[in-house]
C-alpha cells in the first residue's frame, strides 16, 4: 500500500518569546524524502534544516521574527514533489522554500515555485535543470557536472591515475556526474577502458565485478549513493579488486562505512563537507548536529544547514518578505558555512572548492582541497 506524503511542522521558538503570534513566525518550506528508499538521507538532511532553525531561533530569529520549518514527505518522487510545491505555495503560504531531496523530485519542484515567484534553494541535488528553471532557484552544493570534473582532475592529475572504469548509476545523479568526468577526463590523460551502467535497485554486482576485473582498471570512477556504493565496493574488494575507487557526495555517509565494512577502507570521494576542517562554522556544526541526532554527521545534512543559513541571511538582509527582494537577497549572499564560503553565479550556482575525503581507521577524513576555479566553475546558462 502506497505511503501517503505526511506533512510535519517543525516550529522552533524561544521558550522566552511563547507569547508571540504564530502568525508572526516565517515560514519556510522544506520537500526531504522521510520514507521509501531515501529515507536515510531526507532524515539526515531533516536534523541539518532543524538544527540551523534552532540555532537561528535562539539567536533572536529573522529581526525578531521566529522561522517555522514546514516540512512535507516528498519519497524522493517527482510525483510527490508537485503537489508537496503547490501546497507549500498556495495553503502555507511560504515565503521560500530549500529542497532536502534528491534532484529528480527537487527538478520537479523547481519549476513550480519559479513560476509562482517563490525562491527555492536546492541543498544538495546536482541536476544541472534545476536552476535552470529559472532566476528564483539556487543551488548549495555543486552541479554534478562540477563534481565529475573534479573526479577527474584527482584521478589523472593528482593521483597519476590513467587507466580508468567508468560505473553509472543510471539516474539523474549518475549521468551527471559521469558526463563531467568523461568531459575533460582527456585532458588529464585518463583513458576509459570500460563502462558499465546499474539501477538504483541492485545490490548484487557480479557481472559488472567480473568485467572491471577483466579491464584491470588503476581507477574505477563509480558514481552511486551509500545503499548501492556499500554493496559495490564490498564486492569488489571480495573480488581480490584492489584499485583505487573515486566516489562521491552520494557515499558521503557513516553508512557506506557500514555497510562495506573492511572494504572500504582507502574509498577517496569529492563531496561538500571536510570533517577535519579547522574552520569554526564546521566544527560547530558538526559537533551540535552529533549531539542532536546522535549520528556521525554527512554531507546532506551540512548542505541543508548551509541552504537554511543561506536563507536566513538573504531573510535578514532583504527585511521583508517580498518576495523579488528575498531573491535578490539570496543572489547576493556571501556566506561562511559549515561547508565552506558560498557565494552564487548568475545562474543560482554556487561557487565553491570540491572537498576530498577518504576512509582511514573506519571513518571518513580529509584527504585534499580541489581549488581550481576555472575547472570547478558552474555553468552560467
């Protein structure tokens, strides 16, 4: 029987300002996966929007005004995501609204809070359609093209890595991320031996293991999130396959760690977040948000944080909520976060350098910076 969307409000106010009208409260829209198989990840990036609205709260608000998160089910489903939109829209009456979704149910979103002027930042799906949409969408994290890019650069370039096999998951996240690295994986001398495609519902890889072992890769670029990536990358290891394995954001969980155990060890990935970071905004973040959830923090929930603050700082600066103005406040935000300094493009893209991180002793840590701001450049258009 299909799980029905389920609406949450998250209202976090000050005990010292009970007294306040509810009707005073800005309300903001939050579309996160909290069943189906995304589950981990839309609770996750859930504990990330309401600890910045707590933190925001307790800090005197939006010039006195508390935020209120109102937060729907969207199952990662574009089907889902539509009307989730419409209602936060028309009954809500939102002033904005941040995605904790992945990209094809933040996609669908997307164009229905353009057209009706509502700004809309996505925290952490890399569809490049998103803020194509149009001037009222942005973007957090990096397209996936950015991402792919980046893949490449650390496996030929940093890593003298040449021999490459290329794992697609065949989605939205998957193709992006893949048509970035074979983009310029060229020019930094990287040839692509074998390419190899796998849906979001497998978990056994015995034929995809057996032709990568058959290539005899020095790098296998495989794209997935935590719940295929622990599989695969068990499985290969198993397989007596011991090349160096380039992920991304997707595996960017405690969970990957579990679930593939032992092997994955030396697993390097391109994400968002540095845990070993020195700056103050992440280490606050990542030690408030363990507290709160009781969970090794990830990369979603530090991109829906930053989309949060984002918001809240565009909310200060604009000082009302007309919406034209709210939007020409978020475009002109510069911002330091827990996952770095956030600035935006004409496009809603933000521009930022790629974390690298690797698993050491069973967790994950900092590995490298890519900085290379012509490489990692969004696109404009």
């Amino acid at each position: 029987m299909k799980i029905k969307s389920k609406l949450m409000t998250a209202t976090i106010c000050l005990a010292s300002i009970a007294s306040s009208s509810i009707a005073d409260n800005i309300k903001v829209g939050f579309n996160v996966p909290l069943t189906g198989f995304a589950a981990a990840d839309g609770t996750s990036a859930l504990n990330g929007a309401e600890l910045a609205v707590e933190q925001i709260n307790t800090a005197g608000g939006i010039n006195g005004n508390m935020m209120e998160l109102v937060v729907y089910d969207d199952q990662a489903s574009p089907k889902e995501a539509v009307p989730i939109a419409q209602k936060l829209i028309e009954s809500d009456n939102v002033v904005a609204a941040v995605s904790g979704s992945y990209s094809g149910a933040t996609r669908a979103a997307a164009g229905i809070f353009q057209e009706s002027g509502v700004p809309y930042i996505s925290a952490y799906a890399i569809h490049p359609d998103i803020t194509r949409a149009g001037d009222y969408v942005f973007r957090t994290s990096f397209v996936g093209e950015v991402q792919g890019r980046a893949g490449a650069k650390l496996a030929g370039e940093m890593l003298g890595l040449k021999k490459a096999v290329v794992v697609t998951l065949q989605n939205d996240f998957g193709k992006s991320l893949v048509a970035g690295f074979k983009e310029v994986s060229a020019n930094y001398g990287i040839e692509i031996v074998g390419e190899y495609e796998y849906s979001i519902k497998d978990r056994q890889f015995g034929p995809i293991v057996s032709k990568i072992r058959a290539d005899n890769p020095d790098v296998i670029y495989a794209t997935g999130y935590f719940f295929t990536a622990g599989p695969l990358v068990s499985q290969l290891r198993a397989a007596g396959i011991n090349t160096t394995i380039i992920g991304q954001e997707g595996y960017d969980s405690q969970k990957f760690i579990d679930i593939a155990g032992p092997a994955a060890e030396g697993t390097i990935i391109t994400t968002s977040l540095d845990r070993d970071s020195t700056a103050v905004e992440t280490q606050d973040f990542i030690t408030a948000f363990e507290a709160k959830s009781g969970n090794k923090t990830d990369m979603v929930a530090a991109s829906a944080h930053t989309a949060i603050k984002v918001l809240a700082a565009a909310l200060q600066s604009s000082g009302d909520a007309d919406k034209a103005a709210l939007r020409d406040a978020i475009a002109g935000t510069q911002l330091t976060a827990s996952t770095g300094e956030i600035s935006f493009n004409g496009l809603g893209e933000v521009q930022k350098s790629v974390q690298v991180q690797v698993v050491k002793d069973g967790q994950w840590h900092h590995h490298s910076v890519i900085h290379d701001a012509a490489l990692l450049a969004p696109p404009t258009e």
